[in-house]
C-alpha cells in the first residue's frame, strides 16, 4: 500500500470512529449534533441561494457550531457530517476551494481581493446534466449561466488571463458594453461580470507594469474544478471543428 493509501484509509478511520454515538467523546449527544449537523445545511442551502452560489467561509458554518459549543474538533466533525448528508440526501456536493494566487509575480491586489479566506465551499449537484436540465435548473437564471460560460471560455481561450480592456472588447463585438445599466437580459453588465468575481469564476486583480496599472482578469477556482473546466474545453473544441468543418464545405 502507498504512503497516500495509508494515509486516506488512516483519516478514514479516525473520521468514522467520531460519528453517531461516539460524538459522547467530546460531550456531545447524537440529538444535539444532528441538530447542528441540520442547521449547518440549512445554512449552506438558503445561503447559496441567497448569494447566487457565492462561496460560503469555513468560518462561518464554525461559527453555527461554536455560539453555544466550545469543543475544538467539534465544528470538523458537524461540517464533515454535514457535506455527507448533503450528498446522500440532496444530490449536492460540498466542495472545499482555496483561493489561487494571480500568475502575475507583480501586482497589488485590488480592495475587493484583500480579504483572503483560506477555506470555503460550493454545492455543486451531482445529478445528470439532462436529469439536472430537466428538473433542477430554473429557466429564469438560464441567462446567467450562458453569460458565465461566455467568460469563461473567453479567457480560457486567451490562456487563462486577460487585460480588462481586451474583454471588454471581446464583450462589445457580442453588443454587450461596459456602460450599459439596462441590458434587456443582464441588466447592469458591468455588475453581471463583477458577479463572476464574487462567484469565484474570475480573480480580478491590478498589475504595476511600464505604462502604468493593468485590471487582469484571470480563471479562478470555480472554473478551474474539473468538470467546468472539462465541458468548456469539450464546447470550445465541437464550435472549432464545426467552423473547420464549414470552411471545408465552402
């Protein structure tokens, strides 16, 4: 067995030798912990609906269990509980993500990039997309998500990073402009593609450079998980074999 082997089959052990019963190790009982288990996901569940999928702080689903409990491995256990339950019973699955720092060796980061949480998490559902299409998905947000799959594939496609003015570029030869406040569909665009950074599918970060400061805009940790960052390159490559394949009808 490898070294990582032993390591995960020794956390896993020490994870189920904490559940049910013996949360009486650390003065808890199973009615007070399923408790809290509950309103942690409560929590996670209303708050991503609320935020529009904004990531959640580790610090505050702790901060549910540590207003009335003082025991340290407690608030673990509860979240670790809690991202099982989310799972087995709702379909989601609670993803822990870091913050990624720019690629830029020179920068200073922007206000809204100064407060750095080292751990939070996202529900993602691991339905079918056609199950998920059909019976989750709501019609209304459709437009967001389009609009957030455009992004994404325009900095991929620019290899990850982008100047602000070069997407905005990009942006306006699709008719959608920095200074419009009333698109029919996204209404403010400037604040639809802030919401891109608050998500965490964009880091918005300014560069020092020769001719001054330079707004980026780079993937983050939303749109670098796995199966984001695989369908956008699977989407990119059938519109670049379709286009290839009109040009050899032409």
């Amino acid at each position: 067995m490898s070294s990582s082997s032993s390591f995960t089959s020794k956390k896993s052990r020490r994870r189920m030798a904490v559940t049910g019963e013996d949360y009486s190790l650390i003065d808890v009982s199973k009615e007070e912990k399923d408790k809290l288990v509950a309103e942690v996901i409560r929590y996670v569940v209303f708050k991503t609906h609320q935020s529009s999928g904004c990531p959640i702080k580790r610090d505050e689903l702790s901060q549910i269990v540590t207003k009335n409990y003082r025991q340290r491995a407690l608030p673990a256990l509860v979240i670790n509980e809690a991202k099982e339950k989310l799972a087995s019973i709702f379909g989601y699955e609670m993803k822990e993500i870091q913050r990624s720092r720019p690629s830029s060796a020179n920068h200073s980061r922007s206000s809204q990039q100064s407060v750095v949480d080292a751990k939070s998490y996202i529900i993602t559902s691991q339905l079918q997309a056609d199950v998920y299409c059909k019976y989750v998905e709501d019609v209304n947000t459709a437009h967001l998500t389009g609009f957030t799959f455009v992004i994404i594939s325009i900095v991929h496609l620019a290899g990850g990073k982008i100047s602000e003015d070069d997407l905005w570029h990009h942006l306006k030869r699709m008719g959608l402009h920095q200074t419009d406040e009333n698109h029919p569909v996204l209404g403010n665009v400037k604040l639809s593609l802030e919401a891109q950074v608050q998500q965490r599918y964009l880091q918005k970060d300014k560069v020092n450079g020769p001719e001054g400061n330079t707004i980026m805009y780079e993937l983050a940790e939303r749109a670098l998980v796995g199966p984001i960052s695989q369908q956008i390159k699977e989407y990119i490559s059938q519109i670049v074999n379709s286009d290839a394949a009109a040009v050899d009808i032409d």
